[in-house]
C-alpha cells in the first residue's frame, strides 16, 4: 500500500511540473498577451518557472526524505523479527543441548560412571587418607600412593570384600569421576542455560557436598605446593559448582565454615556413608604452608 501511494504521488508530482512547462512555454510564445507586461516575455516566463521548478525539488527533497524513514522503520520491524527469529531459535538450541545432556545422563552408559564414582566418593567420605589420596590424584606431581591402611575405614562402606579387590577396580573407578567431573563441567558452561538446568533432575543435591569438597581439597592443594602449581593446570572446578549452585538457587558456600556446616548434619554421608570426623577439623580446609623439606624438594626437581 505504501508503494502504491508512492508512485501516485510521484506520478502526480511528474504530470503537475510538466503541464506547468507546458503552459508557461505556451504563454510565453503568445506575444499578445504579456506584452504590456514584459520586453522579454519567454525569459521571464521561464524565469518563473525555474522558481517553480526549485521549489518542486525542495519537495523532491522532503519526499525524498519521507521514503528513508518509511525505509528505515521497515528495516527496524525487520531487524526486530529477525531477532525475534534468532532468540527463538538459540532458546531451543539451548534446551536442545541440555535436552541431549539430561539423555546422556540417563543412559546405561552413564549409570554405569555415576555407579563407579560413587565407589570412589563413598569411600573418600569414609576416609580422609583416602579422600586426601583421591585429591592428589588429580594432579601430576605429588600424588601420594594408596596404602592399606585407608581399608580399615574403607571397609565399612565398600562393596568390595578386600583390600586387595578395592585397589584392583579403585584406579578404573577414580577415572570414571574423572568423567563424570567433565560431565558437570560441560553442563555448568552451557551459556544463560541456568533456567533449563534446574528444570532438569540431574540429581546435583545428591553430589553438591562431595563436588564442593573435592573443589576446595584441589584448591588447598594448589595453593599449598609450589610443585603442584608449577606442573598443574589452573583449576576450575570450583567455579563450575559455583555456577551449579546458582542455576539451582541454592545457598553458595564462600568459606571452610559453611562447607563443614553443610557436610556435618548431611544425612546421606554421615549416616550411610560413615563420613570421617576429620573432614569436620577445620584445620583440614585451611591453607597451609610449605614445610623447609617440602620447599626444599621442590626447588630441587625444578633445577633438575
């Protein structure tokens, strides 16, 4: 429609400045009639008509004009549809993505990495030898070794029947948390997704105390030891339970204090899973320095 009246306009515009021409070449070519009037009737004529034709593009300016803001608020409703069209899509991009990760989660595949990092967990919530053991592991340099004395504890909440039946799958176990660790990191970093994540049960109160335990024993371990940062990468896992606790609306953990508050009337891990009452000292969630032998190591295997 506005097309339409466009053209007319323009079409009209045309017909008025040409008939216009048209009469003031007549009236300038009849001699008799403004000879009283003027010497030069045909220039003056003319003359006039140059004004006329002025002013109509004075006009042509203005429409001229007109037509970029009609142009420019089509664009404007177009570039808002557009990105009304772009939302909609990254929205389902983005409940699509998890949509797939809450799949994956339920597989058999998956059962079987959650099954296996709880045979690590549990006995790492029993022990705190073997919790600390666990930690170094996630490092390159400075991992302690697994002794048989973590099974005195250990035994009381694994399903294996000896020491020597827990050591033989505890290294596979340890690589499925490896695993499964990914598998919230990937999870947490799902780009303004927090709203999609919590609709989704991915059962994260179950593992929310242990996460933030292993977050902050990887953390007091970087911090501690000069060879464990040298060699190690920067950590992250911290912020992904972070984010996790954000995209479920829960309390955040800023302090030693609130993680021992949060793990110490845990039903779950001091009922069933026999939590060790070390994990409850303080002094097990502080930074500690280095002792001289331990400084004094380290700068021998970075010289060497």
């Amino acid at each position: 429609m506005k097309r339409k009246t466009t053209l007319l306009l323009i079409s009209f515009s045309s017909a008025l400045i040409l008939g216009v021409w048209l009469g003031g070449w007549y009236v300038g070519t009849q001699q008799g009639l403004i000879k009283a009037f003027t010497s030069q009737p045909l220039a003056d004529v003319f003359s006039s008509v140059n004004a006329l034709f002025a002013g109509f593009a004075f006009c042509g300016v203005i429409l001229t004009v007109y037509l970029q803001i009609q142009e420019l608020q089509d664009t404007r409703l177009v570039l808002a549809e557009t990105a009304k069209a772009n939302k909609t899509t990254a929205d389902y991009a983005k409940e699509s993505a998890i949509v797939d990760l809450f799949q994956t989660y339920c597989s058999e595949y998956f059962q079987n990495v959650k099954n296996s990092s709880m045979n690590v967990l549990i006995p790492a919530m029993a022990s705190r030898e073997y919790f600390d053991f666990v930690i170094s592991r996630f490092f390159v340099a400075k991992q302690m070794a697994l002794t048989e004395q973590v099974w005195a504890k250990v035994s009381k909440v694994s399903r294996c029947k000896s020491y020597e039946e827990f050591k033989a799958t505890e290294q596979h176990d340890r690589y499925k948390l490896d695993e499964l660790i990914n598998f919230f990191t990937i999870l947490a970093y799902q780009k303004d997704a927090g709203d999609v994540i919590a609709r989704c049960d991915f059962s994260y109160s179950w593992w929310r105390p242990m996460f933030w335990m292993i977050a902050l024993a990887q953390e007091l371990r970087y911090q501690s030891n000069e060879t464990v940062r040298l060699y190690g990468t920067a950590l992250y896992f911290k912020d992904v339970v972070k984010k996790l606790d954000q995209a479920y609306n829960m309390a955040p953990i800023n302090h030693a204090a609130d993680l021992i508050a949060l793990i110490g009337g845990h039903p779950k891990l001091v009922e069933q899973y026999k939590l060790d009452e070390l994990h409850l000292k303080p002094e097990y969630w502080q930074h500690h320095s280095q002792t001289q032998d331990e400084a004094q190591a380290d700068r021998s295997v970075r010289s060497t």
